[in-house]
C-alpha cells in the first residue's frame, strides 16, 4: 500500500473540446462495452461512451445513445455497434450485425455523419432511419424522414438516395438496389426454440460473443469471444506472443481519394522477459480482393512497430512504453488523465508518446506525454 504517491502530468488534454457528449440515456436487458484495449463491462444508465468502444446486445435488451447535440441511437437486440469516431465535424459509426434505429438533426454542410456496416456505407444529412445487417452481411436501409446516401462499401455501384417511406438493400460486393416504397416491418417477438437457437448460432459466426466476459479482453474492431488460457498468460510473460485483432471495413483516403478497403489487422506483442515488443500488421484489401503492395514496401517496416514497453504498471518497481497508446492511460485515479490516448487521429496524423510509472513503495511517480517529438508540458 503506498503512503504517498507524487504525480506528476506532462500534457494539458482537450480531447472533450474535439469531441461531443456520447450517454447511455436508456437500456434494458443485457448489454457490455468495451473501448479497444480495456476490458468488458456491464453497460449500465449514464455511461459516457467514447470513440473506439464497441457495444454488444443480447436477446430482448436495447441501448439507447444520446449526443449532446441532439442525435439518438437506438441499438437493437442482438446487435454489434461500434461508435469509430466521434468529433465536432466527424461521426462515424459501424454497424456490425443487428439493427440500430437513428435520429439526427439536420447538419451543416461542414460536418459529416456516417453509418458504416461491411456491405454499406450511409452518409446523413439529417434524418430519421434504420440500418439492419443480416448475419450474411447484406444490409437494408429503411427510410422514415429525409434523405439517406446509400452505396456499396466495396464502390462498385453508385450511390442512390433513399427517400421517406423507402428502403434500399446492399448485398455484400454488390451496388445498392434502388430505392422502392418499403416499410420496416419489426420481427416478431415470438421465437420458435429452433429459430432461437439458429440465431444464437449465426451471432457467433459473425463474431459476437455469446455473452461476454465481464473483465475479460476487448478486440480493436468489434467483438468476438475468445478465451485465453492462464498457462498462455504466465508463458507470455516469461517470453512469448499476445495477440489482439480485427476484420472490418474502413475509409481510406490515398491520393486524394477515398475509398472503403477490406482491413484483416493483427496487433501481436512479442515478449522478451519484461520487454515487450508491440507490432501493428494491418493488411488492406481494395474491392478486387487485392492487397495494397505499397503498405509493406521495406521503407514502410519501421511503422510497423506499435511500441516498446519494459516491465508491468503498478507491478514492476520501474515500467515505460514508448511509442503509441493502444490500451488508454490513467493516471491519478483518473483526477488528472483518464483514458488518454494519442491515436485520436490515427492513421492520418502518427505520434509516438512515452509513457513511465516509478513505484518505490512509500513514494513514486508517473507521467505521460503523447509526443515526444512535440511535447506539451502542464
């Protein structure tokens, strides 16, 4: 137990300036969140939910998000949710599997909000709508006010505009249909034992946990269950390999386009004794199943290292990581820094942090920078 514990803050953080309010106004049933990096938790009435947190529904639950600028999701049962990015002028959300019923206020041309699911991609302007993704992918777009963009994730087809009253379907690889009057008609809450189990079955194909573990790890895109061996654990530690990763869909700008890419990305971390040695290996896809060559040229390999880390926090009488904050910092309790990261603006801007704990039992410290090439102090 430590008597005294100095702290000290090396970056003045404004990340609530750069990002609006996300809170969960309304639940029911079961529900888990996880940020990329943290652990499973129970999601319960008034959680702030931040950008990189995937959200998990089970059978008869729902979880309603409120910005506070006036958008309302609702995620449905048996659903996959991530909220990607969350800014002033940027709002990204993936749709996994599941369905979620959205209401967003009318925009400015300068800011955009987008829903993503692996067939899909739908840009707003203001509107209320629906997204449902089958377990095969395809996805449906139901329309009850305004107007919706809709085209395939992989570009093959044009985007169409999805009026009030109509819906538009995107099967996985191919363009969007056109819009045809529609209605959502809800699935009914009577379930067959078979029907019931066959769900069951095509969530975890998809990759949802049947329920997840509360404490238990969290992957960087959307969940999946997974189970580790305390054997693994121990051999990791003395000398081995971690591994988290993702399969999804994301929007990358090169050369000043942008296109949706298929992402297959793997973080493992090498374990040297207490050096860890933290890797990013994401491989992209383009729409003819190609893999962008230019990301593994030999000059592009040093990128390739995620960061250092010598020793455990608060296990270890001394521990740092250098390089990028996968899993966010805290420090003091969360009084001063609480889950910081510097990935915010990650692929587009790369900064490499330092972060130190010192615990000398009676007395210690801790500090962390997000950039050690342009550090802040405060």
């Amino acid at each position: 137990m430590k008597l005294e514990r100095i702290v000290f803050s090396f970056s003045l953080f404004c990340a609530v300036l750069s990002a609006q309010e996300i809170i969960v106004s309304k639940m029911a049933g079961s529900a888990y969140l996880a940020k990329s990096g943290t652990e499973w938790q129970k999601i319960t009435e008034g959680m702030l939910i931040e950008e990189e947190t995937s959200i998990t529904t089970n059978d008869s639950s729902y979880v309603i998000l409120n910005f506070s600028d006036g958008h309302t999701i609702e995620i449905s049962a048996n659903s996959i949710f991530t909220v990607k990015t969350n800014s002033i002028s940027n709002i990204d959300l993936d749709v996994w599997l599941g369905e979620i019923y959205a209401r967003v206020k009318k925009l400015p041309p300068s800011e955009k909000f987008n829903v993503r699911t692996p067939a899909a991609v739908c840009a707003v302007r203001g509107t209320k709508f629906r997204v449902a993704v089958g377990s095969d992918k395809k996805t449906d777009v139901y329309v009850d006010e305004g107007i919706v963009g809709v085209m395939d994730s992989s570009g093959v087809g044009e985007e169409v505009f999805v009026r009030e009253g109509e819906m538009s379907s995107v099967p996985p690889g191919q363009k969007a249909s056109e819009p045809v009057k529609k209605a959502y008609v809800p699935k009914t809450e009577e379930k067959s034992e078979e029907a019931e189990k066959e769900k069951k079955e095509e969530k975890i194909k998809a990759g949802a946990p049947k329920e997840p573990e509360v404490g238990g790890q969290a992957i960087e895109s959307f969940p999946e269950e997974a189970e580790e061996k305390p054997t693994e654990r121990k051999a990791a530690a003395a000398g081995g390999v971690n591994m988290n990763g993702s399969i999804g869909a994301v929007a990358l700008t090169r050369d000043g386009v942008t296109k949706v890419y298929y992402e297959f990305s793997m973080f493992p971390e090498l374990t040297f004794g207490k050096l860890g040695v933290g890797l990013e290996l994401v491989i992209h896809f383009d729409e003819n199943n190609e893999i962008l060559k230019d990301e593994w040229y030999l000059n592009q390999y040093p990128s390739k290292i995620d960061y250092l880390r010598w020793g455990q926090k608060h296990q270890d009488p001394f521990y740092f990581l250098i390089g990028r904050f996968r899993k966010p910092v805290t420090i003091g309790h969360g009084m001063i820094v609480d889950n910081y990261t510097n990935m915010a603006q990650y692929p587009n801007v790369r900064k490499i942090g330092l972060e130190f704990d010192l615990d000398r039992g009676r007395w210690g410290m801790e500090g962390v920078t997000g950039d050690i090439v342009h550090p802040k102090f405060g």
